[in-house]
C-alpha cells in the first residue's frame, strides 16, 4: 500500500472507543466503515449523530458521514485495514472475557484478503493477539499467516492499544504515543504505517504481547496508586483527619505526589485491567490484588460513612450527586458512585434524589426503588444532605452560599471552601 492511498477501514465496535476511532480515521480522509451488534447505535450514527457523550465527537461525526467518510453497518464487509474494538469485560470470578474479540476476529476472517492488516485495540490479557492470529489461521487456511509461516505472509496482525482520558478522547487519540506490537517486526511495520496516518504522537513497534502488557500495566500503575490514597483517607477517617490538608502538605515535598481519593475506581479501564494480570500470574501478583481490594473497599465504607449519616437524620430528603465513573462524562460502566446511589437508594427508598447532569433517565439499578432523577437547583432547595460522588464542573460551581446550612459528606474534596462550624473526619465534611 502507498503512502499517498487512503485505506479503506473498518472498525469493529462502536463504543466509546470505536466510534472517535472511526471519526478520526475517517477525518483523515480514509473512508470508514463501523461495525456493531446494536441496530440502534448504527442508526444513530448514519444520521449523522451518535450514542455517548465525548467532547466534540457529534460534530466530527455528523461532519464525515455528511461527506461519506463514516458509515456504519450491521455487517463486516471487506477492506484494507480491519480495527476490533469490542469490549473486554470479566466475568464474576475476575476471569477476562474475550468472547467479542473473537467473534468480531470470526466477522473479520470471513472477509479478509491478501495484503489486509487486522489490529485488535481491545484491552486484552497477554496472548490475546495471537489466539486471533490461530483463529484466523484456523477459519482461513488458504492466507499465509504471520507467524505461522516461513514464507512472507498474505497478511498483518497487530495490537495497539488506546490509552485515552474519557472527556479528551479525540484530542489523545491523535495526540498521544501509541505502542504497537506485531505478530512479527513486518507486522509491527504495516500497522504503523496505517497509524502514523492520524497520530501525531510518537508512535513505538514492539511485540504483541509486550504491547499488551503495557497496556495492563499503566493501569494497574494507577489503580495502586489510587489505592494508597483511597486507604490513607480511610486511616486518616480513623484519626480525625482532614485528608485533603494531609495530602496537600505532603505533595509539597518535591518527590511526592499522592492522587486524590475518592469513593473507589470505576470505569472499563483501571477498575478492570488488573484483573487481567492477577489472572495471568495469580501467585505472583499480591500488590495488584490489594489495590484492587483496596478500591473495591472504599466503596464500602463510603456506603457504611453515609448511611450512618443518613440514619442521624431521619425523614429528610438526601441528593446524591454524581453517578459517573468521573467527572463530565456519561460513562457509568463499573461506577463506584452509581454502585453507592444505588444501594442507598434499594436502603432508604423515595428519600434518595439522584442529581446527575448527564442522564436523562435513572439507570436500571434503581428500577423499584423509588428514587428519583431531579436538577441540581432542585436538590439546593429541597435536600438538606448533599453526597458528592462525582466531581463534575457543574457541582464545583456551586457556591458556598448555596450550601449552607446544608450537611454535606464530600467523598471528593470538591468544596474545601466548607464554614468554621464543619466537622472534619477525614474525607467526611458535615456542615450544619
């Protein structure tokens, strides 16, 4: 393939991840092809609109469908460039699931040609690149496949890996480095010419399974490091200690930098990932296991810190604010925020308000509960307790006049603005 053609792509999942990637490939003037399961999001997307909440991706969107760059279909057809960027859950005993990959690898095989590249983005557990070269190897005996042939293979496998923040997806999807590991060097190569396309980052070859494990790597890096925090505000709880000042001061040595607790770690990526490894490695990953029983556990005691709060005060309204994994997105997957409002709310029924600016409706998990979806200024009216579960910009807006005479537990430290008269026990600020 020459440099100045544009391949034509298709991208299997479109998610949270593989729709910007679509939107991106597609702006830079490749025409695009998205594949999904759900005939609603394919729809949506050949409108010109979409299903998730990114910054600024509705206007990509609707931009390169209009120019016929991006469209989307329910089924595989052929190309030049195949990207799979399907979900990659676990299941109850922390065992990863690849069961999307391989089907979305089934779609692929079934359309491939010489001189196709097949990249998997999904984040997966080390080996999952090759078990989609055996299975295209096993569909397709007629390719040569790298790896499994001493001649010069019919096609390029490759694994590269989104490493993206929720909010700035298509920003970091250009922007960011990108490491691409190939079945084999050749294969390495191939992909990174597809890449070097749209990223402006750095773009680095490797091994397959060295990409996927750094992949799981920088977010088990982030789930431990959230995890010190997490347990130094429940020690600090303990003590009767305002963990924001704690933290504070302390990051003012110049070699420490302790993140910011909060009420767990949610979302498809951090709260996952590590799995991935302890799996792989069970005896040899004690460090991994507790940070991610660490985390798992600040959702508990949050959940035991407002209750308590909530049964001192009988009969009152509570807004719980947030139900996001993090702030400003939509993305409630594996949210310890929406894991607490859920729980409190099947606990202490029509009592809880759910404030979360970017649902329009309450998520299964409240079915039957009797809790109810209303607007921030309804809840500064009429809730005289405020749980902060999310940090989103629209709650840190809010005054300090506004909250007063309030009670106030602020799971993440977003109104240290709190009057003389707060009680202060570690990340717990009740404000009467």
């Amino acid at each position: 393939m020459l440099l100045d053609e544009k391949p034509s792509v298709c991208v299997m999942g479109l998610g949270y991840i593989g729709l910007p990637t679509a939107a991106v490939i597609a702006r830079s003037g490749c025409p695009v092809l998205g594949v999904d399961v759900m005939a609603g999001v394919v729809d949506t997307i050949n409108s010109g609109k979409i299903h998730i909440e990114e910054v600024d991706l509705e206007g990509l969107v609707q931009g390169v469908v209009s120019r016929g760059n991006l469209r989307a279909s329910l089924k595989t057809e052929p190309a030049d460039v195949f990207v799979i960027a399907v979900p990659t859950p676990f299941e109850d005993a922390h065992v990863p699931d690849i069961n999307y990959v391989m089907d979305a690898a089934t779609n692929v095989a079934a359309v491939l040609k010489t001189g196709n590249i097949v990249i998997l983005e999904s984040t997966s557990p080390v080996g999952t690149t090759e078990k989609v070269r055996d299975l295209i190897a096993k569909l397709r005996p007629d390719l040569k496949v790298p790896g499994l042939t001493n001649e010069i293979p019919d096609i390029a496998i490759a694994y590269c890996p989104e490493r993206v923040l929720p909010g700035k997806i298509l920003e970091e999807l250009t922007n960011n480095d990108r490491c691409i590991g190939g079945i084999t060097p050749r294969c390495a190569r191939k992909a990174l010419g597809f890449y070097r396309r749209f990223v402006r980052g750095e773009c680095v070859t490797t091994s397959a399974r060295a990409a996927e494990m750094t992949k799981l790597v920088e977010n088990s890096y982030r789930d431990v490091n959230i995890a010190f925090a997490n347990e130094l505000s429940i020690v600090a709880d303990k003590m009767e200690l305002d963990v924001w000042e704690v933290i504070r001061l302390a990051n003012r040595h110049p070699r420490v930098n302790i993140l910011r607790p909060g009420p767990g770690v949610g979302g498809h990526c951090i709260a996952v990932d590590p799995w991935f490894i302890i799996h792989s490695a069970p005896d040899d990953t004690p460090l991994i296991r507790i940070a991610r029983e660490v985390n798992d556990g600040k959702t508990g005691h949050v959940l035991e810190q407002a209750s308590l709060m909530i049964d001192e005060l009988p009969a009152v309204p509570v807004a719980c604010f947030g139900l996001a994994f993090k702030a400003n997105i939509d993305d409630f997957r594996e949210s310890p925020a929406l894991k607490i409002a859920a729980k409190l709310a099947r606990r202490y029924g029509s009592r809880i308000k759910i404030v979360e600016p970017y649902a329009s409706e309450l998520p299964a998990a409240f079915d039957g509960t009797g809790a109810e979806l209303i607007d921030i200024d309804t809840a500064l009216e009429n809730c005289p307790v405020i749980i902060t579960l999310t940090d989103h910009d629209m709650f840190k807006s809010i005054p300090l006049d506004e909250r007063a005479g309030k009670v106030v537990y602020d799971t993440r430290g977003i109104w240290p603005d709190q009057p003389d008269n707060v009680q202060v026990v570690g990340d717990l600020r009740l404000a009467s």
